[in-house]
C-alpha cells in the first residue's frame, strides 16, 4: 500500500530526490501538474503566475497561530512565544493585518532606509575588516552578522547588544518549525520575554529621551492619533528581527555561491560592483533563498483553471515558479544582464516582507563591498553542505572562501 502511494506522489517534502536536485523535482511537477493536490492532503503551485496571483489573493491565510496543533506544541496558547507570536502582523489578516501594517509600514519609509546607508557601509566594511584575509566563512563571518547588526541600526539598538539579539531571534524563529522539538519549545519561550523586556528597556529609554530611530517611530502616533499599543511594538520588532535576518543572510551566501560558480558573471559583477544592487532580483530568482510559502484558504479559490476548496493548505513553490520557462527565457542559466526580472524573494500581495526596501539594501551593499574590498575571492571547498530550514529555507550552513585584499 506504501508503494502504490509513493508511485502517485509527485510531491514529497522528504524525497531524497528534491534534495538531490530540486529544481528538477520541480520542473516534472510543473510540467506534468503544476496545480497539484498531492495524496498527502494539500496543493502545490509550480508556476509564476499562479504563484504570484495566490499570494495576492485575500482568501491566502496566515493565520494559523488560533490552530491547538500548531499551538500545543509550541508550549499552548497562553504560552510566551506563542503571546508575542498572536500580536505579529505575520499572522494577522483582512482590516487588522492592514492597521498594522499600515503603522509598521510608517516608519520603514525609503527615507528611514535611505538615511541607514552610511551606517549599513560602515557595518560590512567593518565585518569585512574583521573577516580579514586567507581562508574564511562567509555565512557565520559575515552574512550572519550584517542583517542583525543593520536592524540594530535601524531600530537605534547599541550594536555590541547584536549578538544577543541574534541568540533571541534563533530560538524564537523555530516557532513556526513543523518539527519543533521540547528543547526548542523551552528555548523560544524563555528568550520571548527575555528579548521583550530587552525591547521594553529600550522603547522607557526613549520615553525619556525620543531619538531620530525607528524604534522611537514605531511608538508615535499617526496623523490621525493612532498608534501601537507598548505589547504590538514588542511584538513588531521581534517579527523584524525574525523576517529579517533569516532570509537577508541566506541570500548573501546563496548569492555568492551562484557567483562563485558562474565565473562569467562574477567577472561582469567584479567589473563593476555597482551593478550588484540591480542584480539583486535574478541572484534571488536563480536560487530561492525562500523556497515554499505555505497559506491556508478562507474562502474558495480557483488558481490555474482549478478549484481550491476553502480550508485546504496550499504550498507556493518559489523556487519552481522562479524557473518558470513561461516567465523567464532559458531559467536555468544565470544570467546578470537579465532585465525585467521581479523575483518574489520576498513574497508577493498583502504579506509581502516589509522590509523587503531594506533587505535589496543590505544584500547588495554587501556584494558591492566583496568585489571592490577583495581582489581574490574563490571557493576554499568544493565540498559544502546545504540545507533547509524547516523544509522552506534554502541556503549553506558555511561558506569557505579564499580571500585576499587589494593592495
């Protein structure tokens, strides 16, 4: 009976053959069912456009933190991770997702990422100086790094508090692991209020001295005097810490990996180091950072000439749609010089990353400072190991380089 299943299953989370070469995996599910409601009780969307038109729909839910399986094991309802977590906007939909969004969106302005750009340059070359020559780990060095401290900057946090902040946000970010673990659910509801009362610490500070950060932003009112409540400000800020840093650094690392494999693009990068930031969505597109967006259906949904019941789950796999023949020519090659190229590195719709503004920034200041900073970059293994971070997450546990300065 296991066998006759498996013969039918065209998509699999724990198929070695996705891990083998997923975008093949991808490619003969796009092909042969591109919307696929798998044995296994759910649906998969492979291409680009039915990708982008369901994160876009309203009936695309977040909401899955009211759920008792998806609560239970993350300590209960009641439990502290899982009070940060309900206030996130993350997991809010309709007129309340938008209020918040809306106060949140106030103080992430191009104008507040703009002013960060001195600060965000000071950080990477200061990793940089401290990444020195020789042999190196990119990820734990330098990609693992940058987003925190920048989000630090952002919010106004003293940036020798970063790698605190960084110990909070990994053990708060395995809440949404299908797999968490008793340690897991320990460790995240002991650095949620922890990292709280870090925060509270510092919205009291501003209270009695308001500073031009976004930190102090977040907990004014609007024009028309609304504003956050103390507990959604707390809860904000842990959500982009948490949407923030995880995806940033794994597209530094899968960004330059790609490079490092496609000689003829690194020399048209290094040639030029200001392109990086326009080659920020085809780097993203080439290999997904962020590979599987899961929602829940509210109401009924028709994607790709099919009808998606409401309550089913739906997985949106990126990484299938940004291989998408119908949307880019040749999808597999790499290719720089690529115009009109909209990754959905960050998603797509009402949910899509915030931070998003921010997140372009960081990555491509950080590969224009590799190019210009080093005259020799080069893989120091070609034995490197990939992995997933909750199936969804696709990026290096290390990065080994070969670097040397220019003279």
């Amino acid at each position: 009976m296991v066998e006759r299943l498996r013969t039918r299953v065209l998509f699999d989370l724990n198929d070695p053959a996705l891990h083998h070469n997923r975008y093949a995996y991808y490619r003969r599910l796009r092909e042969t069912d591109p919307v696929h409601r798998s044995p296994y009780g759910f649906w998969t969307l492979t291409r680009y456009d039915d990708v982008d038109a369901f994160l876009r729909a309203p009936e695309a839910s977040t909401a899955m933190n009211d759920d008792p399986a998806f609560t239970r094991p993350r300590g209960g309802p009641d439990s502290p991770a899982m009070r940060s977590m309900r206030r996130w906007m993350l997991v809010k939909d309709g007129a309340e997702h938008r209020r918040l969004r809306r106060l949140v969106a106030g103080a992430l302005t191009p104008k507040a990422v703009e002013r960060l750009k001195p600060e965000i340059a000071r950080i990477i070359d200061g990793l940089i100086d401290d990444m020195g020559e020789g042999e190196v780990d990119l990820i734990e060095q330098l990609a693992t790094p940058v987003p925190v401290a920048v989000i630090c900057g952002l919010l106004g946090i003293p940036v020798e508090d970063a790698p605190q902040c960084l110990k909070w946000t990994n053990a708060i970010a395995n809440i949404i692991d299908p797999l968490i673990t008793p340690t897991m659910q320990v460790e995240m509801n002991a650095a949620a209020p922890e990292f709280s009362a870090y925060i509270r610490a510092q919205m009291d500070l501003r209270r009695a001295a308001p500073r031009d950060d976004v930190l102090t932003m977040l907990m004014r009112k609007d024009a028309d005097g609304e504003g956050l409540s103390d507990e959604d400000v707390i809860a904000q800020v842990l959500l982009l810490f948490n949407a923030g840093h995880e995806t940033t650094l794994n597209v530094i690392g899968n960004s330059v990996h790609a490079l490092l494999t496609h000689p003829d693009q690194l020399a048209f990068l290094r040639a030029d180091p200001d392109r990086a930031h326009a080659s920020f969505e085809e780097l993203a597109r080439w290999n997904s950072t962020v590979q599987i967006i899961v929602r829940h259906l509210t109401g009924d949904l028709t994607i790709g000439g099919r009808r998606i019941p409401a309550g089913d789950t739906v997985m949106a796999i990126l990484g299938a749609a940004h291989r998408d023949p119908a949307k880019f020519a040749d999808p597999d090659r790499l290719d720089l010089t690529r115009t009109g190229v909209k990754s959905l590195a960050f998603g797509s719709g009402p949910h899509s990353c915030i931070a998003a503004m921010l997140g372009r920034v960081e990555v491509g200041m950080t590969l224009a400072a590799l190019m210009r900073r080093y005259e020799t970059i080069e893989l120091a293994s070609a034995d490197l190991e990939w992995f997933t971070r909750f199936h969804f997450v696709l990026g290096l546990r290390r990065l080994p380089l070969r670097v040397r300065f220019r003279r």
